[in-house]
C-alpha cells in the first residue's frame, strides 16, 4: 500500500493530459499543513518552467484533467501551481479495511527481491567489542530486518577482524599460558585484560617481540601449533561476541561470519589481477594505485597500498577480495557496509579501485554507511572515568540496572520477576532507540537519563503505548481472532491516523535506500503521539458510545499495536502486553 504511487500514477496521467511530455516528475510529498490538504503534488512548476508557460495556467489544465473520484474530496490549485490533495476519509478507511488482516500491514512484497549483502557489526576479535561497534551493530540489524520485511534477499556479513599482525603477540602470549597450564577460556575470559598484558610484553619482555614476530610468519604459512592457538583464540572470542547479539537481540548467527582471514588466500591473486591490468603499480617496493579520480586541489593522485613493502597484505587487499566475493559468488545487486565516519576515505578507494578491476560492475550498488561518534555528556568521545573505552557488555548491564530503578520507581508494586523481565526489554530496548533515532551520519551524546524517560522519542514511551493499548483490549473484551470489525473514520484524529498508517511502506523503503532506520523511530513516534490525541478525543471504552463507532475505534487501535509492534520489532526492541 504506498499513496504517493497511487497518487504519482494519477496525476501522471493528467500531466501527459494536459499536454505535458511523458514521464513528468508529478512530484508527490505530504503536505506539511492541513489546511494545504494532505498530499501535494508540487511537479507542474519545474515542468512550466522548463516549457517556458505560466505555471498557474498549466496546472489548471492538470487539475481539470485529473481524475480522484473516490481517492479524494477536494482537489485544489494553491500560490503559482501547487495542487493540494484532500483524501477522502471513506477511502482511507476503506484501505484501511483492506490491509486490517494483513500480517505485514499493507507492505507489498518486493515484486524482484535483490541480493543483499550487509556488512555490520565486524568487531576485531584481538579485543573485546566497545561502543564503537554498537552503531555498526544495531543500525545494520534494523536495516537489514526492513529489507526483510519488505521481501529482499539479504546476505549477512561479518567481517570481523580476525587476522593480522597483532595476532603474533596474542598468540606467543597464549602458548605461554597454556604451557604453563592455564586454560584457554580462563585466560581469554577478559579479551582487554589479555591484550593489555601481551603488549607489554611486547613493548618490554627481551625477545617477546622477536617471537610474536615469528608466530605471525608461522600462523600465515600454515604452522599447527599456530593455527590450533588462533582457532582457539577465535573461537572464545566469537563467543564474547555472540553473548552480546544475544543480549542486544540482533539476528547475526555464526554463520554470517565471514572474516577477514576468509580472504587470505585470495589476496595474493587480487594483486597479480590489477599488476595485469595496471591498475596497481610498483612504488618504492610496495604496490599501490594511484587514484586521479580522486586527486587533491593540487592534482596529486590519492595513494592507495594495496601490499606492503615486505609483502604483507593490507585492510585494503582484504576489502577488494571481498568485494569479488560478494559480486561472484554471493551474487550480489547491492552491498551494504556500515563503519563509523573515519573509515570513509578507505571505502571511496576500495569502491574504485574494485570499478576499474572489474570486481564491482557498475549494475551492482556499493554504499558504504557511514555514521557518527557516541559522545559522553561533556561532548567528547565517550569513555570511562578514567578515559579508557567503554566495554559494551558493561554498558548493557548498566542499561538494565538502571531501568529497573526507572520502572521500580514508577510501579512499586510490581513482583520482582516481573520487574527483572521487563527491565531487559526497556534497558537494551532504551539503548538501541536513543542510537537508531539520531541522525545516522551526527555524532550524538549518550544520556541515561533522556534515553530512559517515558516522555519523548524513547523507546520505554513507544513499550508503554503498546502496552497501553492492549490494556485497552483486555478492559473491552476484545480480541481479533474472527477478523477485524470495520473501520469508519468520523473524526479529525482518526483520519490523522488512518493517514500515518498508510505510510508504513513509504517509511520502510526510505529506510531501505537511505540506510537510515531513524526515519522509521520518527514516523513509531508520531504515530503514537497521534494515537494519545485520539484516545483522548475519541471515547472508547465508555458506555454511552454506539457499538460500531466502538468497534471501529477498537479496529483502529488494533492495526496501530500491530504497527508499534512490528515497527519496534524492525529495530530489535521487544514489546511487553503488560509493563
Ligand atoms: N573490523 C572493522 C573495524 O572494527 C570493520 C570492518 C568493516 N567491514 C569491512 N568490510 N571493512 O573497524
């Protein structure tokens, strides 16, 4: 169900009416006022422009031709060209009543689903995940369930940082370990504990760095011993990895994982491929390409090494084996990858670089996502006390404690048990919402106390109008279980509803493109802001209200629970049916 299209195909048809040419932007948006109507279609200004005509006649020739019977009640023609669409509120009601059954709420199924591939979350398993990798984590989950819902095929990646030379000092250190009897999960229980001792060995211990040095040549050529202490090492460290998908409710499975050291034995082949082609070139021993597209002010090219003057491979060479992997054999039509900011000069070269190779045709997209710093409240990057990084499993109990306080607070009699259950559901649910609805791109300030308040874009607000709502329910004795009763729209509130509801699948495809689940916290927001206005000017529960206004209203607040629900559902936050 999407409006605009409906409205784009008809005002369409009474552009090429009215005489203008073929394919003419109609351009549809919502109407900001009420009183400009509900929908604009603002296209016949730029296409007067371009024909050289007054706008205000050409759009009364558009206005005569166009043909809304039933769609709306008023069709009016507003300043130099602007058409101003009334909706008819039997008609929103009646489409409405079309999707009321419908388990994804009137979203269409994608009529051709892409192939996917969505890169996120990607922690470096040397140490333990930190905050940093809570944006990548929970923007690319909520992306990746829109595309989903509405149908396409998703490919999940992790590409987590599981190789490389750090892991020559992790392991010498581990062997000790194990050599003098320790256990591998006791010694890599805390991962920043462990790290934290191998570099100072490195940087102290006689002979340490020598050995670590050794481990990593021995771990690249195959050696055992080396390759039985890197699977252990990983393997413990997926594991830290893993508690916290789970706490954070966030779909990636072990099988998503494809890391760096996936790409090992492909790398030597992507630099023969682009010394042949001569993409690549020798440069004081190392191999680089000099990129022209993207040369400075002064004309020099952007350098890109894509192996090291001893030979080493670098991120770079990983990202390009990636991307051939991806297009040929995960079949891709779009890659999706999301890193904090600083990552995007990396990727804009990667993305070229593989262009010209041929690894990435030009049919299949390449969008790198990047976003914004957590700050803490004094406005720099968000750490400890001390200024050490913040580690996220910490971060998450915290978010429970605290809003188990919030909802203990707020409901002293609740059972314990109870209170354990839904502090989870709000605290992570509290986290998740505060970083989905800012701006992707913005670095943002983390504060408990906003994040956690039931007023406002919170997520506890959104589990409390869902929840509010079933109460309803219960006090009506209603359920859906024989099909929803109908729908009639009487009052202004309603109609503002029926309106919001309509545009779910507009929202979830903006989502989609622009990678930006932040539109869809907004759009849950209003609609249950626009739900408390309703309830308070439309009685349900009382007696003196006749039973099909009654049951219409019940209806409405059916397919707005189902949509909070769904909504947050899309963002990885549980709902509660009692709170
Ligand atoms: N491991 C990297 C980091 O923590 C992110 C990897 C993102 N994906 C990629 N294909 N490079 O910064």
């Amino acid at each position: 169900m999407n409006i605009s299209n409906i409205l784009s195909e008809r005002v369409s048809a009474a552009m090429t009416a009215a005489g203008l040419p073929e394919g003419t932007n109609p351009a549809i948006s919502l109407s900001n006022r009420a009183n400009f109507g509900d929908y604009q279609a603002n296209g016949v200004m730029g296409a007067a422009k371009k024909l050289k005509t007054n706008p205000r006649e050409l759009a009364t020739k558009v206005v005569e031709a166009l043909d809304l019977t039933g769609i709306a009640e008023k069709v009016e023609l507003a300043g130099p060209g602007f058409i101003n669409i009334h909706l008819d509120q039997n008609w929103l009601a009646a489409q409405l009543n079309q999707i009321s059954n419908d388990k994804n709420l009137g979203v269409n199924q994608s009529e051709k689903p892409q192939n996917v591939v969505v890169d996120y979350s990607a922690p470096n398993l040397a140490k333990e995940m930190h905050v940093g990798h809570l944006r990548s984590t929970i923007i690319g989950d909520a992306v990746v369930r829109a595309l989903e819902f509405r149908g396409e095929h998703v490919i999940r990646q992790n590409h987590m940082g599981d190789w490389g030379t750090q892991f020559g000092m992790l392991l010498a250190h581990l062997s000790d370990k194990l050599a003098s009897n320790e256990v591998a999960e006791t010694a890599l229980s805390d991962l920043e504990n462990f790290y934290r001792e191998a570099k100072i060995r490195f940087d102290n211990e006689d002979g340490f760095a020598d050995r670590a040095r050794d481990y990593v040549v021995r771990l690249q050529s195959g050696d055992a011993h080396c390759a039985t202490l890197w699977q252990q090492f990983i393997d413990i460290s997926i594991s830290h990895s893993e508690d916290i998908y789970k706490k954070l409710n966030v779909t990636l499975a072990r099988k998503d994982i494809m890391g760096e050291s996936a790409y090992n034995d492909d790398l030597s082949n992507v630099i023969d491929e682009l010394m042949a082609q001569k993409i690549a070139v020798e440069d004081q021993g190392a191999k680089v390409v000099f990129i022209n597209e993207m040369a400075n002010k002064d004309g020099d090219p952007s350098v890109f090494i894509v192996q090291k003057s001893g030979g080493g491979y670098l991120y770079a060479t990983t990202d390009l084996s990636a991307c051939r992997y991806r297009v040929g054999e995960l079949k891709a039509d779009r890659i999706i990858i999301f890193t904090d900011a600083r990552q995007a000069l990396h990727f804009k070269q990667v993305e070229i670089v593989a262009r010209k190779a041929g690894f990435l045709p030009e049919h299949v997209g390449y969008d790198h996502c990047p976003f914004g710093m957590m700050m803490g409240d004094d406005g720099k990057p968000f750490k400890t006390r001390t200024g050490g990084t913040i580690k996220l499993a910490e971060l998450l109990d915290e978010a429970v404690v605290r809003a188990k306080v919030v909802i203990a607070e707020k409901n002293p009699d609740y059972t314990e048990a109870h209170l354990t259950e839904i502090a989870e559901k709000v605290g992570i649910g509290a986290v998740k919402f505060a970083d989905l609805s800012k701006n992707r791109t913005s670095d943002y300030i983390f504060n408990w106390k906003t994040m956690l308040s039931f007023e406002g874009a919170t997520a506890p607000y959104l589990q409390y109008a869902y929840s509010r709502i079933k109460s309803i329910f219960t006090k009506a004795d209603f359920s859906a279980n024989d099909g929803l009763p109908a729908i009639v729209i009487i009052e202004p509130q309603e109609k503002a509803l029926a309106l919001k509801l309509l545009q779910l699948e507009n929202v979830i495809d903006s989502v989609i493109s622009e990678c930006t689940p932040n539109l869809l916290c907004n759009y849950l927001y209003e609609l249950a802001s626009l739900y408390m206005s309703f309830y308070e000017a439309c009685p349900i529960l009382k007696d003196d209200i006749a039973d099909d206004v009654k049951q219409s209203r019940l209806a409405l607040s059916y397919i707005i629970a189902n949509t909070l629900k769904q909504g947050l559902d899309i963002l990885g936050i549980d709902v509660m049916e009692r709170m």
